[in-house]
C-alpha cells in the first residue's frame, strides 16, 4: 500500500493538536482548543497562510468525532483533493503489551480500553480521537504509536520498582515517556553527529513535562520517567522524583485527599510551586525575585543529579543532547546544566551556547570530550514515519 498523505493527531480531554505531512513535509497544522464548551479550531498552511480561525458551533464541539468533521473540511479548504492515505495517532501509554506501533483493529481497541487506567489523563482521549478519525476518515488505516514503546528495550534491573514481584508481574514498573522525541533524536544523530549515534547518548527532554533518557546504541537504557509520567525531573508543575513517606504524610498528616494529593503533586508543584510566581522557565528567567533565581538552581541542579545516574548505568558518556522547547531555547538552562560538569568531559563553549537551536547545533568547547548538543525535536514527524512503516508492511 503507498502512504504519501498522513495526518498526525495528539488528541487530549478537551483539544485535538494536528499536523499533516506529504512525506516529511509538513503541509498544515493546527490545534481545536475546548471541546465541551467555547471550543475554537485555528489551521495554518506551512507557509503561515491562516485557513480557519474561528470558534466551533456547539454541535462541532460537542465530541472529538465531531470536531474531526470540522479538521475534515478544513483540509478540504486547503485542498478539495486531498485525500489523506493514513492517520497516526499519539498514545501516551502502551503498556507491557505494545513495544512498537500498531495498526488500529477492534482487538487493539479493547487492549487500549483495558490499559487506560494506567493514563487516565491521556488513554481514554487518545482512543477518542482514534474512535473520532475513523468515523471521519471511514476506511483509512489508523495507526497508534506509543510514547512508552521506545523503552520497551530496558532491562528489569532498570524497569523494575523493589516491591514484590507480582506487582511487577501484572504491569507496575518504569515504563518511561517521551518516547517519539527520543526516538526521533537517536534517528536524528545519524546524519548531524553518526560519530556519536551508536555511542552512549544522554538526551535531555526539557520542556514543560521533562525527563532524561540513556540511550545506547539508539536503544533505550533507562529513563527518569517511570511508572507515570510524575517521576523524575521537577517539572513546569510536577514535582518530579518525591519520598513516597511525603505522599503518606500529606495524606495521614494533612488528611488531604487522593485527589488533593494529585492536584498538588501534578499542579501545584515543580517550578510553578518552588517559585511562587509562574511554571514558566522564561517568565522564571526574566525575573529579579529570588524566589525565581533559587527555583531555576534546583531545576539546574535536579537535572544535574539524573545525569550523572544515567552515566553510571551506561558506564560513560559521549554525547549529550539538549531538546524540548527549554532544551532547545533556554542558554541559561544548558550553561546551569553543564557548570561543573568537567570532571565527566563536559565542557560547553559559551559563544556557541548563546543561540536557540532552530536547527542542531553544536555547543560543546573544543576542549571537551563529550560533544554536546541542542537538536529541535520533531514528535509528529516520528509519528508520520511510524505510520508510514507500518502501513507499508
């Protein structure tokens, strides 16, 4: 079967984020925001020509298929003969059970319903926006491509919780995210850095949700995301890595609820709660309170922390990979990063740091043994590449 036209959907509990590509090319993009209630679609060519920007009627967004209609006529506006060939969709959790991509059938349907529990903030509308693309798209192949998959390849010393082995057993480990912008980067180096591609790669995914992965001969090693995306990193508004005691206190202590607990561990924390003033790392940047300057220190330090667990599982480093949009953006981040890592070969150099990565750049000094880097990632583009393989089998 030839797959040329695929349209990429990230579809969550109120919004539908979604990009089309011919091959590689990105055509359009575009993202419905507040589905249920007050929802508004805005679709743009590549080149920036705006195609819709307006706000959905009630019965437009009343659902996710519904709301599918309306990106089927918006594709319809930029071309009445597009005919899109296959659609490939972003799920967050795959379970023990999907290590790879997958073409969507009614079995797989039921699978993604039974493992929804483990990402009840992502499955269930990931599998609404699949129920939604194949009403809209009747008779197209629809592929789901997981975040998880790419750590499929850890060993159980990496992916398992020191707790009895029957909770290990029935799905409870280090499953990891982040996965298409791993994926992507490990496919990347090949033609940016191949000295480097089948060596022992950190890549740091700093963005909003954060989290560092090992990857060693393009293969995942271990990540600092576990059995949800919570762990690891402090994050825009996640607390990241925290002493399960804490979590028992909050709730025998304080007398605050599951739910409580959620909203403040998910929330209420990370940058957002350390500083008092914004999840945002550049609001964070541009700000003379203390309060920023000491919540940037911990962020710098956290990473700092992750990192040198990861070198001593992989045994050593020969690259590290900055993305995300901090990854990407931040020059404070990566120099806050790097200071004082010399004693493991890492040595930025400050005039090459000081530009945003719109393409990969180098930012490593001459002097320094491990080449360090900051690659734009392309999560969407994995996901097309994805679809595109495994419809051709």
């Amino acid at each position: 079967m030839t797959i040329e036209t695929i349209l990429v959907l990230n579809a969550g509990s109120s919004s539908i984020k979604f990009q089309l590509f011919s091959g590689e090319t990105s055509l359009l993009s575009g993202q419905i925001d507040g589905l249920g209630a007050g929802a508004w679609v805005k679709g743009e060519a590549a080149g920036g020509n705006v195609l819709m920007d307006r706000a959905l009627s009630a019965p437009e967004s009343e659902s996710h298929s519904s709301a599918l209609q309306v990106i089927l006529a918006l594709l319809k506006e930029y071309d009445p003969e597009l005919e899109v060939d296959a659609i490939g969709h972003r799920v967050v959790h795959g379970a023990k059970k999907f290590s790879k991509p997958v073409l969507v059938s009614e079995q797989v349907e039921r699978e993604l319903e039974a493992i929804s529990s483990l990402a009840p903030l992502h499955n269930p509308h990931n599998l609404a926006g699949i129920k939604g693309a194949k009403t809209a798209f009747a008779g197209k192949p629809n592929v789901a491509c997981f975040d998880t998959a790419f750590h499929r390849t850890q060993e159980f010393k990496n992916e398992a919780y020191a707790l009895p082995l029957s909770y290990y057993e029935q799905g409870v480990l280090r499953y990891g995210f982040h996965g298409q912008s791993f994926q992507y980067i490990a496919q990347e180096l090949h033609s940016v850095a191949p000295e480097v591609a089948h060596g022992r790669v950190i890549v740091a995914h700093l963005g909003n949700g954060a989290s560092l992965c090992a990857i060693k001969g393009g293969k995942s090693v271990t990540t600092t995301m576990g059995f949800t995306p919570a762990d690891g990193l402090a994050m825009g508004t996640r607390c990241g890595l925290i002493d399960p005691g804490v979590v028992l206190y909050l709730q025998d202590v304080e007398g605050m609820t599951t739910q409580e607990v959620s909203n403040l561990l998910l929330k209420e924390s990370g940058m957002k709660g350390l500083s008092g003033l914004s999840q945002d790392m550049r609001d964070l940047e541009n700000s003379e309170d203390p309060r920023a300057q000491r919540a940037l220190e911990y962020y710098d330090n956290r990473v700092k922390r992750e990192l040198g667990a990861l070198v001593a599982v992989m045994g050593g480093i020969d690259a590290l990979v900055f993305t995300g949009g901090i990854g990407e953006n931040s020059t404070r981040t990566r120099a806050g990063v790097c200071e004082g890592l010399e004693f493991l070969g890492i040595e930025i150099d400050c005039d090459a740091n000081n530009k945003r990565a719109k393409e990969a750049i180098t930012i490593s000094s001459g002097q320094s043994k491990v080449q360090v880097m900051a690659i734009p990632t392309n999560e969407e583009v994995m996901i097309a590449r994805q679809t595109r393989s495994v419809c051709s089998q």
